[in-house]
C-alpha cells in the first residue's frame, strides 16, 4: 500500500446540488501555506490508510471518462486547473440527475509517491450547522439562527487515486462508503460505476480481512465457552501469521473439535468468499494483530500489546466453576487515569 505521499499541486471546485450555475476554479490551491497543505494531507492519508479503501479496474465504458481526463493530464495535454474543472462538470452532470448526492468540493490533487505519480479525488461533503446573526430593526436588536454550511473536518466518504501504469497491479484505488441500509437507494454507487467507470475487485487484503470478520462472527454466534472462543482465536491469529496461504478447510480442522461446527464454518466461507485458499496480506495481518483486543461482557475493554498478550506470565485468562473466566494482568508498576 502507498505509504510516502507529497503534494505536488491541487485545486478545488465547488459542486452544488440545487441547481445552481457552476462556477470553476482558476487559480490552483496555495499549497505553500502550511494550514491547506496539512489539510489536503490529512484527509488524503487518511483516504489511503483505510480498511475501506478497494483496489479497481476501469470497465472502459465511457468516452471522455475519468481515465481519459487522467492520461491527458499524466501526458501533459491538460494542466490541474483544467482537470479539476472538467472532474467537476462531470460530478454535477451527476447530481444533476440525483439530488441524493450531497453538495460539497471536490480536490482534485497530484501526488508524488513511492509508485510514481498519483491523481487523487477527493468529495468532501458539506455539514449543515446554524450560526446566530444579529440584527437591528426599528431600534430593536434581534438574535436569530441561520443555516449555515461548512466542509467536513471529519471524514470523507468518496476519493479515488488514479495511477501512472499498474505498480500496484490495479488502476486505481477507490473509497466509496455508502449508507448503510437493507436495500441498495437508486444511485448510490453512482461514484464507482457512473463517475469513475471502474468496477473493484477483491485483493489479498480484502480476502484475508473479510476471512477474519467472518470468522469471528461465526465465534461469536457459537455456543462456546469464553476459553474456547480465546483459543480459537489464538488458533487463527498464529496460523495465518506463519503461513503466506491458508486454507480454510485445514483451518477450520484446527480450531473447531465438533464435526458439525466445522462443516458450517466451511459452508459459510464457501457462500462468502467462493474460495478455500486465500494468499495472506502479510502487511496487514501483521499491523492487525500488533494488538490484541478484548471486549468482555460487563463493558470492559481491554487492549494490549500481542507479546504481553502471549507472555503466560504476565497476563493470563483462568476458568472458573461456574462457566465464567477470570482475566489477570500482572506485575504493574502503574496505573494512570485517562
């Protein structure tokens, strides 16, 4: 995954979904000022640094799509200001035809990183807050709210990072967050599938995180005692940090003692991932489980380092009579209120 990024230049268009006339950006971002350059960074590494982040190929269904705007700026035909003008008009093109779509600004940047040169889009979504205005009417001073819109500090839900040539072995790298809802609104992959034209597919990140997720839904939904969901777990996280691939069925072979929980499991990863040998994401499986985290029944949470977490004699986890564990953390030398 891309680590080193710098910014190179940006520009910034507003996109309103009222109908209004669109006005472009002529002036590139002042990426010299301290306060947007960390700004753009901020929001740009945290985009590349999420789970949620998808590997993609372009379906190459479009004319004058994303891809080629792109290869006219990476070939130099177009500069920033023209690009991020031409993104824009293709967003509110969009939003024109769904007024779903949340107004916002759009970043369009160019990175330099350790794969080569990166176009990176950014959707920041507005907020919607009320600010006091005051007034003086007939000598008669007022205080009254107005709706006042603002961009969001927090998080951004849609961004896409196109690259020079495959270093990565994809095209380009998506964040599309949707929300949640039993049945999929009209539009709401309007960002993949009609914007960027792409389509995602799955990586050996994805495979092995959703492989986790599902096994430890499976455990929690089992009738099994808190020692044997401890060392299923324990199971799990040493066999897929020793081996590059897994298979499922050997897996499951190992930390499942009853037949009937086992060919459930392999069922379920059968219907979700259509594969029982998975190429483990050796980079993520080890920032994953660089902390162990348990969240018992009675609100306490408990995080530790993993080597604490294996060593017997500073933290261990006992069984009690009555069906219920008991969890001890040893030797400590402080404790400091947060």
């Amino acid at each position: 995954m891309i680590k080193d990024i710098n910014i190179n230049e940006a520009v910034i268009n507003v996109v309103e979904n009222n109908g209004a006339e669109q006005i472009y950006n002529n002036k590139k971002l002042n990426i010299t000022e301290e306060n947007i350059y960390k700004f753009i960074y901020k929001h740009t590494e945290r985009c590349l640094k999420s789970d949620k982040l998808k590997y993609a190929n372009w379906k190459n269904e479009q004319e004058f799509g994303i891809k080629e705007l792109c290869n006219e700026y990476f070939e130099k035909k177009i500069d920033i200001i023209e690009l991020g003008k031409k993104i824009s008009e293709k967003m509110k093109s969009i939003m024109n035809s769904n007024n779903l779509i949340p107004s916002g600004d759009i970043i369009v940047e160019n990175l330099i990183t350790e794969d080569g040169p990166i176009i990176g889009i950014m959707k920041i979504d507005y907020i919607y807050n009320f600010k006091h205005i005051i007034d003086n009417e007939n000598n008669e001073v007022g205080v009254n709210l107005v709706a006042d819109t603002g961009l969001t500090s927090n998080k951004i839900k849609k961004a896409a990072f196109i690259l020079k040539g495959n270093a990565i072995d994809c095209d380009l790298l998506v964040l599309d967050e949707r929300a949640k809802s039993k049945s999929e609104d009209y539009g709401s992959d309007f960002f993949t599938n009609t914007f960027l034209d792409c389509e995602i597919f799955q990586n050996n990140r994805d495979k092995t995180k959703d492989f986790i997720e599902i096994t430890e839904k499976f455990l929690k939904n089992r009738d099994l005692n808190p020692i044997e969901v401890m060392q299923c777990r324990d199971n799990l996280r040493r066999t897929i940090k020793d081996e590059d691939v897994i298979n499922t069925e050997d897996i499951a072979d190992e930390i499942f003692r009853s037949k009937e929980i086992r060919e459930e499991f392999n069922d379920l990863i059968k219907e979700k991932l259509e594969d029982t040998e998975i190429s483990v994401d050796r980079e993520w499986v080890e920032q994953k489980f660089k902390k162990v985290k348990l969240k018992l029944d009675n609100d306490i949470e408990i995080s530790l380092p993993e080597e604490l977490y294996l060593d017997k004699n500073k933290f261990s986890v006992l069984k009690n009579g009555d069906n219920t564990v008991s969890v001890t953390i040893k030797f400590i030398k402080e404790i400091i209120s947060k």
